[in-house]
C-alpha cells in the first residue's frame, strides 16, 4: 500500500494499493461531484463519491507503469475544483 499527501478542497487520495489493476482510494471535499482520471494514454473514466458514514469517498482502478495516472475533481457546474497523480510504484 502506498501513501499520498495531495489535498486541496477537501479532496485527496488517501492510499493506492499495490497489484494489477491498483486501486486508488480518496476522500471528497462536499462540493466535488465527480471525479475524471486520465491514464498515462490519455483514455478517461469518471467516478462518483458515494457517502458512507458521512464520508465522501471514492476509488478507481489504474494500471502499471512508471508513468501518472492523474485525477481531477470538478463540482456541479463543471469547474475544476483539483487534481493531483498515481503513479504506480512511487514513495
């Protein structure tokens, strides 16, 4: 498991595990209503915050490789709220 320290918001990832698929796991900030990850190869996906125990959380899968696989949060209206990167066998 590896560690990350990038806040902004109220919105961090928190942890990534190690393996193939990773996955990586984060806290949302109240206003972050999605969250956008792009892979080292450009392709996208989103995720959603869900609350659990008055938390909002989310996770997403990424793959190997030295290269980031960044994240960005954005709120209702489509404004960037943050961003911050995975990369795969980092810290």
């Amino acid at each position: 498991m590896e560690a990350a320290t990038t806040t902004g918001l109220g919105t961090s990832v928190l942890f990534w595990t190690a393996g193939l698929p990773g996955v990586a796991f984060g806290i949302a900030g109240r206003p972050a209503v999605r969250i956008v990850v792009t892979g080292p190869d450009g392709k996208t996906t989103q995720v959603r915050p869900v609350t659990v125990g008055g938390a909002r959380l989310f996770a997403f899968p990424f793959g190997k490789g030295p290269k980031p696989w960044k994240w960005t949060t954005y709120d209702s209206s489509g404004h960037m709220l943050t961003s911050g990167k995975v990369t795969p066998g980092s810290q």
